[in-house]
C-alpha cells in the first residue's frame, strides 16, 4: 500500500510540476533548477539550517538505537520483546520526512543518497548499529561533497546540478548492489 500511495502521489506532482514547465516562464526555469538538486543558490542561511536540522533531527536517531535494532526482525517478534510497533515506525519516518523535507526545501532533491549511504556502511564494515548510523551520515555526506565538487568541476565553468550527478553516481551503485544480490541468491 504504501508503495502504490508513493506511485500516486508520484504521477500526481509529476502531473503539476509537468503544468507548470509546460507554462515556459521563468518559474519554470526555476523549478526545474530547484528539481536538479542545485547547490548553486546555496547561501549561510542554507547551511545553518542543514546543520542546525542535522544536529537537531539526527541526534534522536542515535537514542532510539534500540528500535532501529528490532524493527527490522519483523512486526511479530517486535511485539514479543515489547516494543510498541506502530508508534515507533511513527516517529522514525516523521523523523525521515522531516528531514527529507528540510534538506530537499533547501536545495531540492538529492537522489538517492539516502539509499546508498547505508548500504555502503554496512559494505565498509560497520556492523554496530551506532557506528553503521554515524558511518551512514558520514559516508552520505561525502557521497554529497564528491558530486557537488564534481558537478562544479567536470564541465568548467558551468555547473552540473548536484542532485543530477548524485543521481548518476548513486544509479550504477545501486544497480550493481541489485546485481550483487541476486548472484547472491
């Protein structure tokens, strides 16, 4: 359900954002760079707030270890050790969206990173769930650094979107974890 409610709400602003490109104005000049993921407008406000928001919204994650070490052996067994699972789940993806929000308000979308971060901590060798965390965030933004560095360096002196090149560099990754996995199979 909660797939197909992605879907839809997907082609819904895809149906929108479509309108609004097709008026060729300069708001949709502007959506569309707010759509690439672009740093380019980035000012001391954008950072503050993507730090304050880190510091603020991250710290949490960190207290609720627990939750995130039971979550994933299902809802069943979550229940027997005694977590409340519905709740929980609530406020993990309140956090997540929260900050899928602030950061995307900021600079707009940045595929796929937060795919791809955890995945290479746990590749890395992190297998405490508090270090895999702080390795996650680290990892992640690295991931981002190299692709805003990247996306100013490769076509000089334009810049590249950083979302776009996060999305080129997070694409290949996660097709070869896919890959990897059904091998493994």
């Amino acid at each position: 359900r909660l797939l197909l409610a992605g879907i839809a709400i997907s082609a819904f602003c895809m149906a929108i954002v479509s309108m609004v490109l097709a008026q060729g104005d300069m708001r949709s000049y502007i959506l569309l760079t707010w759509m690439s993921g672009s740093t380019n407008r980035a000012d001391a406000f954008e950072a503050w707030t993507a730090m304050i928001t880190l510091v603020v919204l991250t710290a949490p994650l960190f207290l609720m270890i627990r939750w995130l070490t039971i979550l994933p052996l299902g809802t069943s067994l979550s229940r027997s050790i005694g977590l409340r699972v519905l709740p929980s789940r609530l406020v993990l993806a309140i956090l997540a969206a929260l900050m899928t929000a602030i950061s995307s308000f900021l600079v707009g979308p940045l595929s796929l990173t937060g795919l791809i971060a955890p995945h290479l901590a746990r590749l890395v060798g992190f297998r405490n769930l508090r270090c895999q965390l702080a390795a996650a965030i680290l990892i992640g933004a690295g991931v981002l650094t190299m692709a805003d560095w990247l996306s100013r360096v490769v076509i000089y002196p334009y810049q590249v979107p950083v979302g776009l090149f996060a999305a080129l560099i997070g694409g290949p990754y996660l097709l070869w974890l896919l890959g990897l996995k059904e091998r493994s199979a």
